[in-house]
C-alpha cells in the first residue's frame, strides 16, 4: 500500500499556477511534519517548503511569496498551491511525511513550466 500519493502535476505556461495534492494513508497523520521536495533533471532532490505538525511552514527562498502549504488533518491531505510559475520551477515533485524514524515518500507528480 503506498502511504502517500501526491496528484496534481502537469505542464502550464509561465506566471501560470497548480495545486498539488498528497493524500496520506498513514495513521496518526496529525502528528507528522509534512514537506514537498522537488528534483530537477541533472539535479539533487531539495526541500521546497515544510509544514510542521504544529502548523509552522518554512519556505526554500526560490519560492517564498509564490508557493503556499497548507495542511487539512481531517482529511489526512497536504497542500502546495504554486502560483507564479517559473520556467526554473520545473521538476518532479515529492511528498514527504516525517515522524521519529518514520519517513515515508511518494512517488512523485511531473510538474512542466513551459509556453
């Protein structure tokens, strides 16, 4: 059973935006710090913004002003809204829920910034 699925990536043009979704079959969800990452072609995987189990975000700078995440426990589902999109912002994203020595990933959404 894969514990996160994230959904909704695609191609949009530049200054465009996307919300993407990971829906989490983890129990006790509340409690995990929850985080999207994102890995570039030729490029490492980087943190592009947290949210902690408290409610506390924290954003990679190339993104801060543009992107947004959000949480709803109820419905054990994380938020990144993506507006403003650039070119740069190009690549897979991930889920990550964290935990102690949980740590679990999804499989990842394409995401394709291009006119």
């Amino acid at each position: 059973q894969k514990q996160l699925v994230e959904s909704g990536g695609g191609l949009v043009q530049p200054g465009g935006s996307l919300r993407l979704s990971c829906a989490a079959s983890i129990s006790s969800f509340s409690i995990y710090d929850m985080g999207w990452y994102r890995q570039a072609p030729g490029k490492q995987r980087e943190l592009v913004t947290i949210i902690t189990r408290g409610g506390i975000t924290n954003y990679a700078d190339s993104v801060k002003g543009r992107f947004t995440i959000s949480r709803d426990n109820p419905k054990n589902t994380v938020y990144l809204q993506m507006n403003s999109l650039k070119s740069e912002d190009t690549a897979v994203y991930y889920c990550n829920a964290h935990y102690g020595a949980n740590d679990f990933w999804g499989q990842g959404t394409q995401v394709t910034v291009s006119s």
